[in-house]
C-alpha cells in the first residue's frame, strides 16, 4: 500500500490520562493510501470521548474493544440505512449497538460465550415494561442481598466456588454468591431480563476482587463495606436501563435487532455476497489470552470456556513459550479474510481495526500480513491509518525495542462491481 507523504499528519486532540478502555488512543497519525479514504480514516481516530459510555457502551468492560466513537464513524460513512453490516469479531457488541443505531441490519458472531451474552444484553431493548421490571428486580435483590450481608448471613458456598477466596475477601464473597444465587432466582419469569440481571453481576465481578483495576496501587488492602456489592448490582441495572432507553430513542423504527451468533469466525453464517459491509477487530497476535481475561466471568455465569479456548486465534498462552506460530496464524487469517470477501457484496467494504502483534517470538507487521491475505481473497487494500500504541508491558516492550507498535485501521475493497 502506498504511503501518503505529506507534511502535518492528522493529529486528533490528545485525552486526558486515565485508567479506562479507552486510554491508549491519542497521538500523531500516519496515512496510507488513497488520498480521499485515508484522510476519512484518519478522522476516526478523532475519538468523541461522550460516546465511551452513550448508548449501552458503558455497561460491560471487555477486553479489545473498539470505540464507539471509531464504530459509530465507520458504519454511518460507509454503509446506508438498511444494508447489512457485519462483525465476524463481535466481542461485547459496539459496533452491533451502533449500527442498530443507525437504522442498519447488523449481524454479529463470536467464538466467545460470554461476548455473545453481553452483546445479546446490550442490544435487547426490553421496551419500557421491560427495563421497568430490570430496575425493580434488581432493586429487589440489592435490598434483600444487602440485608444479609449487614446480619452477616451466611450462604453454603459450593465447591467450585470455594477457590474464589485466593480472588475475594471472605465477607465480600459471602456476599456476591448470596447475590448470584437471587439473581440466577430473579427476572420475575422475563427470560430477557433474568439474562440482564446476570450480565449486571457479571459486569460488577472485577470492581470487588482483592487484585484489579479497582485495587490500591499503594498495595494496601481493599476496604468494601458490607452491602456494597449489591447497591453496586442496583447501580448498574439502572445505568443500563438507561443506555437501552437511549438506544431505543435512537434506533430508527422499523429497524431489527441484529442476529448475533456464537461461532467461528472461518466459517461465518452468511450467504455469499450478504453484506455491504464489515466492521471489526480481529485479535492482535501474541498480546492478550483472551479467554484468560474473564476467567472468572466464565465459572460466575456457569459459561463454558473449552471450546472458546480451542477457536480463539492469536492467543498469548496458545504455546508453551507463550508465542504465537507463524504458520498457523497466517492460516488462520487466510480463512477469516476469505469468509470476509466471500459474505461481502462486490464493491463491498471490510474496516478492520488491527495492531501489530508477536508471531513466532517477532514483531509483526499487523497491515502486511491483512494486505497479503486480503488480496488473495479478492479485497483489495485501499487505504490505512496508523496510531503508535504506549506498551505497559515489559515483553512486548522488548519485542518492539526497535520500532513502535501500532495500531491500524485498513479499509478493504471487494472487487468486482454490484
């Protein structure tokens, strides 16, 4: 792909430092490519910071997730009202909730169960009945979960909860499986709701383990008051009462809820030529276990990780040596990038967003290796913008010693005319 050289690269404003999702983005961009549709990708990387929590954006914390900034821009550039837009790495569901939002058919799919229930949740509007219900039981099970924990009742911890102590203090575990058993209770007989009661205890899990985001940087120990879990669980029913609310008024009527599927993406559910668009970020090779971030989402939700563990690709721990294998990596991509082009229409467009990964125990040049695939496909690269990414972690900083890692949005084309 041809380089853009051209003085003044686009510089979006720089956030304030913080400790969200979304903190790494910011700093100078580099173009490449057409001239037109780079300069469109350039400007997504201008993040609105008020879309991080609009909508149902800010419910569920998931790991390698897309601004909704960035998804909301794509889908309203490159896609019309009514066509189909497709995220074969759907995750937790943005760039579903966005399209929903924007009058467009969506549809999502994900080898992981748990993406797959947070997505289903924060694309299911409930109506007004039904978030009314959402906030009451939730209050209900808050006051009568709260009362217990105060008169220190007790519940029979089962055995595989009881490994959870190395996570939680002990009061604070007494309470959250006391308030998991009334939530799995809950819901009043709405099955959409019982699911939202259980996503909102899953979405509070991290805030209360002894080590997290949340934890002390000093070292000192959490102090949670007795009662506090479960306000928290009230909370967060109600904010995501709101953001569907939100997402109703937005949503253009007539508009379907998008299909969201677990699966794989190498085999996506589609028909040839089904889709105007795709929109979506694939996993970065060699940086995170994916499966291994939720570990403890997965034993609270009842939610099986083995077959997630043997479809997630790029994973961090899927070797001994913790490294990504060229081989299979590049067959794997191949697969993915074909079903891409296969679903696509022709003169249809794929926004991927990539970063560079780690592939046999080497940096790798995330856009190089989408360019080689895509173009055995049929998808021809038009154009990319590139942001350099700050590395916290000391084997990947090592890894990149001589050159920054990125992170890149390319714009794909399927060739070939409607």
């Amino acid at each position: 792909m041809e380089r853009l050289t051209r003085p003044g690269a686009t510089r979006p404003p720089r956030p304030p430092r913080q400790r969200r999702a979304f903190s790494t983005l910011g700093g100078p961009v580099e173009l490449g490519g057409d001239a037109g549709p780079a300069r469109l990708l350039g400007k997504l990387y201008a993040v609105d910071p008020a879309l991080e929590r609009a909508l149902t954006h800010g419910f569920h914390s998931y790991a390698g997730r897309m601004h909704p900034s960035i998804a909301r821009g794509a889908v309203a550039a490159l896609s019309a009202a009514g066509e189909l837009v497709v995220d074969p790495f759907c995750g937790s569901g943005t760039v579903l909730v966005e399209a929903m939002g924007l009058g467009r058919r969506a549809t999502g799919v994900d080898a992981s169960p748990l993406g797959i229930e947070i997505a289903r949740v924060r694309t299911t509007l409930l109506g007004p009945t039904g978030r009314e219900l959402l906030v009451a039981e939730a209050a209900r099970i808050a006051e009568e979960s709260g009362e217990r924990a105060r008169k220190r009742q007790r519940p029979e911890i089962p055995a595989w909860a009881r490994g959870e102590i190395a996570h939680f203090f002990p009061h604070v575990l007494f309470e959250l499986y006391g308030l998991r058993e009334l939530v799995f209770a809950g819901g009043a007989g709405n099955e959409a709701v019982a699911r939202a009661l259980r996503l909102c205890l899953s979405s509070i899990l991290v805030k209360f383990m002894k080590a997290g985001p949340s934890a002390p940087r000093d070292g000192a120990s959490k102090r949670i008051a007795r009662g506090l879990p479960s306000r928290m669980l009230a909370d967060r029913a109600a904010e995501l009462a709101r953001g569907l609310a939100a997402l109703e008024r937005r949503t253009p009527a007539g508009t379907p809820r998008p299909e969201i599927v677990e699966g794989d993406a190498r085999e996506l559910p589609l028909p040839d030529g089904a889709a105007a668009l795709v929109v979506s970020s694939p996993p970065y090779a060699g940086t995170y276990d994916y499966a291994a971030v939720h570990d403890a989402r997965f034993r609270w939700l009842e939610l099986s990780p083995k077959r997630y563990r043997r479809a997630q690709l790029g994973a961090r721990a899927s070797s001994e040596l913790g490294e990504v294998a060229g081989a299979a990596w590049r067959a794997a991509q191949t697969r993915w990038i074909g079903e891409i082009a296969r679903v696509l229409r022709p003169g249809g467009q794929a926004l991927l967003m990539v970063g560079d990964g780690v592939v046999d125990g080497r940096p790798e040049s995330a856009p190089d290796g989408v360019a080689a695939a895509g173009a055995a496909a049929g998808l021809e690269p038009v154009a990319r913008a590139s942001q350099a990414r700050p590395l916290h972690d000391r084997r990947l900083a090592a890894i990149f010693a001589e050159r920054p890692r990125r992170e890149h949005l390319l714009l794909l084309v399927k060739r070939g005319t409607l």
